[in-house]
C-alpha cells in the first residue's frame, strides 16, 4: 500500500512525475603556468682584518760540563724549555757528566693582517611563464 499523498485512490486526478536536478561537481589540475628557479653564486672582494699569532723558537746550546748523579728531567722555566744532553764519561769510577743543555725560548708576535678575500653569495632567480590556453 502506498503511504503517499493518497492521489492513487482518487479518480480523474492525474499523477504528474516531478523531477529534480542534482549537481555533479569534479575537480581537475589545470596547468595555469611554469616557474623556473635558478641559483646563481656572485663573487665579491671583501676586505678583512685579522689578528694572526706567530710563534718563533731560538735555540741556543749552554756548555755545563758538570757531572751528576741522575739524569736531570726536561724542564720548563717560564718560556724557556731546558733539554739536558748527557755523555758518559770514563774515569776511575763512572758519573754522569751534563755535557750540555739545549734551550729553546719561545717569543710570540702579533701583527694585524689585511688581506682581499673573495666571498661567494647564493641567489635564486624565479621566472614565471604563462600558458596560453
């Protein structure tokens, strides 16, 4: 049984079919336009200033001629680095004679250095072109 307006049971009315429109909607990529991206590197000459330390040694060689019991250790004393030089000697009894000791002194300079450095910078260059349709 239909539940529907009741037009079905009445007689000499006509049924009128009614229709109705839906909407369909798609979605779809359309090229509109190309971007080219390019990186460049430009040079430039760039002046800088720096500190640099230099480190210089002297070595200088002191007759000592002394002898001794033990071996004296390396030894610093300031700046100064003192190396012993040994040489056994042969006597009625053996001893260790300190030949000689080697002196290294250390001098630091500094002097201010200026100097043309190239530097090198990226960039990126975009270019953007229209398609015709």
């Amino acid at each position: 049984m239909d539940k529907g307006d009741g037009a079905d049971d009445v007689p000499g009315i006509a049924k009128l079919p009614l229709t109705e429109e839906q909407i369909h909607i798609e979605k779809r990529r359309v090229t509109t336009g190309k971007v080219r991206v390019q990186t460049m590197v430009d040079v430039s000459d760039e002046l800088v200033t720096q500190d640099l330390t230099a480190e210089r040694v002297a070595v200088s060689r002191v007759p000592v001629n002394r002898y001794v019991e033990v071996a004296p250790q390396i030894r610093t004393e300031g700046e100064l680095t003192i190396i012993p030089v040994l040489e056994e000697v042969l006597v009625v009894e053996k001893k260790l004679l300190l030949k000689e000791e080697i002196h290294i002194q250390r001098t630091e300079t500094t002097e201010l250095v200026t100097e043309t450095v190239p530097v090198r910078k990226q960039r990126a260059v975009v270019e953007s072109e229209e398609i015709d349709e």
